[in-house]
C-alpha cells in the first residue's frame, strides 16, 4: 500500500494486517446506463468500516 494517509489510518487502527478492501456486489443502473459499485475498507477484527478511500466504479454492461 502506497497512501501515506492509509498506512497511519490503519496503523493506529489495528494496524493494516486487519484490514482488508471490499467492494458491494455489482447493480444495474437503471435505463440500461451500465453497472455500479463501491469499494470500501473494512477492519476484519472491530468491523469498523473506512470510507476515506471509497470507490464508486460505473461501467460494464448491465447485469441479468
């Protein structure tokens, strides 16, 4: 991991061996205008959530 912010976030925080990235399950976006998800950070001990590097990704073709 590169992100300074990160590194001290996550070191004060459990440190980083208890953090893992996650993403939502991918959504349609309605009218046919691609997919949706979000990327997120989760800390796999406390269950804290950290949305500083949050994600959203849109693209790909809609989902059936």
């Amino acid at each position: 991991m590169e992100n300074a912010h990160l590194q001290g976030y996550f070191a004060a925080h459990g440190g980083a061996e208890q953090w893992g990235k996650y993403g939502t399950p991918r959504l349609n976006i309605p009218g046919g205008m691609g997919t949706f998800d979000i990327h997120f950070y989760r800390n796999e001990v406390s269950g804290e959530i950290y949305y500083y590097d949050q994600r959203s990704k849109l693209g790909g073709s809609e989902r059936g």
